[in-house]
C-alpha cells in the first residue's frame, strides 16, 4: 500500500469535494458493455497473411448515484493476458470531476480517442509509436471553467496499466482544454517523471475541427526530451488524420504520421531509428450494422534510412461494440 502514497492528496481533496454537500442516492444502475476487434494484414511485399484477435474489452458502466460513476472493464489482450483497463471511480459534482483508479491517462483519454474513431484499426500517433502508455493507476481532477476552458491535473504512478507491478516513477501533469467555438476545439498538456538523476518531460498539443457533421480533420504534435530516461534522447510525433462522411454507412479516412529521434551520436544514426519516419494510411469504414464496423485500408511507412524495408499493407478489420 505504501507505493501508492502519492494518491493520499488527491483522494482527500475529492471527498472533500464530493462530500462537501449531502449526497442522495437515486438508485444503482448498471449497464454491460463490450468492444472487440480484430485485424487481418497482408503484406504487400512477401503476399503473407497475419491474422490477429487483437482484444476484447468487457465489464459494467455503473451509476451509483446523482454524483458517483464506476466504469469496471476488463482487458483480454489477444486471447492470452488480462488487465483491469479502465477500472476506474469518478466523481462528478457541478464543475468539478474526479477520477481514480486505472483511467486513460490525458495524453490518451476518450478525447483524442474520439477525435481519431478508428482504435480498431490503428491506435492513436501517441500510443502507436510508445510515446506514452494508454491507461495508469492514479487520480485526475478536472476543473470546467466556463464553457470554453476545461484543465485538469493527474498524477499517476508512470508505469502504465500494464506495469503496475514495476518500480513507479510518479508522474505530475497538467493539460488546458480550449473551445473557442463549437467546431473547433485546441489542447495542451504537459507531464514529468524521474528515475535516479535523469527527468522525463513530455509535451503535447492539438487542434481539432468537424463542420457539418461531415469533415472533420485533427492534428497532433508530441515532443519527448530524455526519453525513456535516456540523456540527451529526443523524440517527435506529429499526426494529422481526416474523415469525410460519403454516405451515412460508408466514411473515407486518410492519415499521415511523422516520427522522428535526434542524433545522439552526430556521427551516428538516430537513436530510435526504427521507427523513425513517415507512415501513411488510408481506407474506407463500413457501418455494417448499428454494433458492427469493417474496414479495408492501405498502410505505408518509409523509414530514413535504406537499410530498413519499407512496409506497405493491406488491413482489414473488424470492430463490433455493444
């Protein structure tokens, strides 16, 4: 229990906020989810098939009471590991919200899921390059202004969801929503760590716009310096994606993702050269059913150097969320 005492602060200061007026019960309602996809790829080159059940998330939306939430899932990664993700308790009273457990971190939360809408296919630039874990063990408060700036501060333990039995390395962040009208929305969010002498800082923002429910395009930039604990390592990831709605079962996707790592031998290549440079995807999404999408996209991606293949594949996918 002592590896978690850096929670203690933030759990005080939400039930103070949560219990600063009576609570009244309006009764229990629980509600079963579940979401699975699965991915098959063919690569171009070789004309070799890999088929993959990537995961299925399953648990309980639970409405406690006016002011008490609880999301209760369960991760089952590739038909062989289970991780509680998310497993998170929130508190939710006037202009203040309270979140604790394992959530998505705000790097990663519903909001840039949302912007992108395709988990099935790809995952977000952020998560896809392991600039940061998805979801962690920690406590969020999230403060809405007014009904154009929301921030919030978290502090997880910086491991990930899938590392909590690892040395922690708490990690503080703060993140600044903006809407400065309704079809655009802008963000930032900045977040440390430290291990031994060497501190981690992360750097985030992005800008999203949808007209007329159907355009809408999002951009993302994420800068790491020290990465990984490592001195001197940098790292970049800027991400633009774009949806345009053809018909109101079939949407045409396109997105570009840009990675890049510094030298930190001049003489050298770069330290994270294999997965350093440009990744192109493009398809077609299919509403099959309210509870069942299917997708047929093209991936490309051209490292910086010639020794290292190019990849170009063909992916299929299948998502059904109930």
């Amino acid at each position: 229990m002592s590896r978690f005492y850096f929670l203690f602060p933030f759990l005080y200061m939400s039930l103070h906020i949560c219990y600063a007026e009576e609570i009244s019960p309006v009764g229990i309602v629980a509600k079963p989810f579940i979401y699975s996809y699965t991915h098959g790829r063919v690569d171009l080159h070789r004309d070799t098939l890999i088929y993959k059940q990537e995961k299925i998330i399953f648990g309980l939306d639970i409405k406690l009471n006016e002011y008490w939430s609880a999301h209760v899932g369960v991760d089952l990664i590739r038909m062989s590991t289970l991780y509680l993700k998310p497993t998170v308790l929130t508190c939710q009273k006037g202009r203040w919200t309270i979140d604790g457990g394992i959530f998505f971190t705000s790097e990663m939360d519903k909001t840039m899921s949302q912007f992108w809408g395709y988990r099935f296919i790809e995952k977000i630039a952020a998560d896809r390059w392991l600039f940061s874990p998805t979801a962690d063990l920690g406590m969020r408060v999230t403060y809405r202004w007014n009904n154009f700036i929301t921030t919030d501060i978290s502090l997880v333990s910086g491991n990930g969801y899938q590392g909590l039995t690892k040395k922690y390395h708490p990690k503080p962040a703060f993140r600044v929503m903006i809407t400065p009208f309704r079809p655009l929305q802008l963000g930032g969010y900045i977040s440390t760590r430290k291990e031994e002498d060497v501190s981690e800082t992360g750097i985030n923002c992005f800008a999203h716009l949808q007209t007329c429910n159907k355009w809408k395009v999002t951009g993302e930039y994420h800068h790491k310096s020290n990465c990984r604990f490592a001195e001197k390592h940098k790292m970049d990831v800027a991400s633009i994606y774009s949806t345009y709605k053809l018909l109101p079962w079939i949407d045409l996707m396109g997105r570009y993702d840009f990675v890049k790592s510094n030298k930190v031998n001049p003489s050298g290549e770069s330290w994270n050269v294999q997965d350093d440079g440009h990744a192109f995807m493009g398809g077609l999404i299919f509403q099959c059913f309210p509870s069942v999408r299917l997708s047929i996209d093209y991936w490309n991606k051209r490292p910086p150097v010639k020794r290292i293949d190019r990849e170009d594949w063909l992916y299929i996918c299948v998502e059904i969320k109930y």
